[in-house]
C-alpha cells in the first residue's frame, strides 16, 4: 500500500516544484534574449503569458488534487465500514438483516397504498374530464 501524503505537503510540494519550474522558464528565456533584439516590453510579454500559464497549471492539479484527496477519503471509510461489518457477530448480521427485511415490508405497503391514492386521482379528474369535454362538445 502507497504511503499517505498529507495534502497540504503534496500541494506546497507541487505547487513548489511548478514555480521553480516557471522561474528556470522565464529565467533561461531573460537570458537567451538579452542576446537577441526582443524588446523589454516582449520579454515581459513572454513573462506574463508564462505565468499566467502556470497559474491555470496549478489551479488545475489542485483542484485535481482535491478531487483524488475526496475520493481516497471516501475509499478509506469505506474500508474502516468493512471491516466494522466483517467484524460484527452472526447475530448482529441476522437482526440487522430482520430490521430491513421489515423496513423494506412497511415501505413497500406504504408505496402501494401512495400509487392506488395516486391512480384514483389520476382517474376521477380523467373521467371527470371526460365528462367535460362530452359535455362541451355536444352542446
């Protein structure tokens, strides 16, 4: 299993190495146009246009890193809820497995009862309209 890297070092380790790569960047370009005829204002041009790259390179890896830091959280309390699960005795399994069976047995008459409320709406107002349009279209 990999190591945990807690995310503020991983960021300040990333964010850290991409600055002093966009430094090296900027600086070997300064010094490689000081030999040619680019003026100041396109060096600073070239500079900024650097940065601002940078800068959405590393808004990307961080929320990159946020992302993977959420999903190992979740990775690991899953884990931590399956071993507490394999740990549990055969009869705190079977009176778990009682409480659902009869959650699921009162969900499934109160959802029946809700779609026969439902389905006799629906069907007083279609023959209630029914009766409407009969009435309008005949008179």
């Amino acid at each position: 299993m990999l190591p945990f890297i807690p995310l503020t070092e991983l960021i300040v380790t990333v964010l850290g190495g991409t600055v002093a790569s966009v430094f090296y960047e900027a600086l070997r370009r300064y010094l490689r146009s000081k030999n040619s005829s680019e003026t100041l204002d396109d060096r600073v041009d070239k500079l900024t246009q650097s940065l601002k790259e940078a800068t959405s390179l590393i808004d990307h890896i961080e929320t990159e890193i946020k992302e993977r830091s959420a999903l190992a959280e979740k990775l690991r309390s899953d884990v931590d809820r399956y071993n507490r699960l394999k740990q549990m005795s055969e009869d705190d399994v079977e009176a778990i497995a009682q409480l659902l069976r009869g959650e699921l047995q009162s969900e499934g008459k109160r959802s029946f009862w809700q779609g026969v409320t439902v389905n006799t709406i629906f069907f007083v107002l279609g023959a209630v309209g029914s009766f409407i349009i009969a009435l309008v279209f005949a008179g």
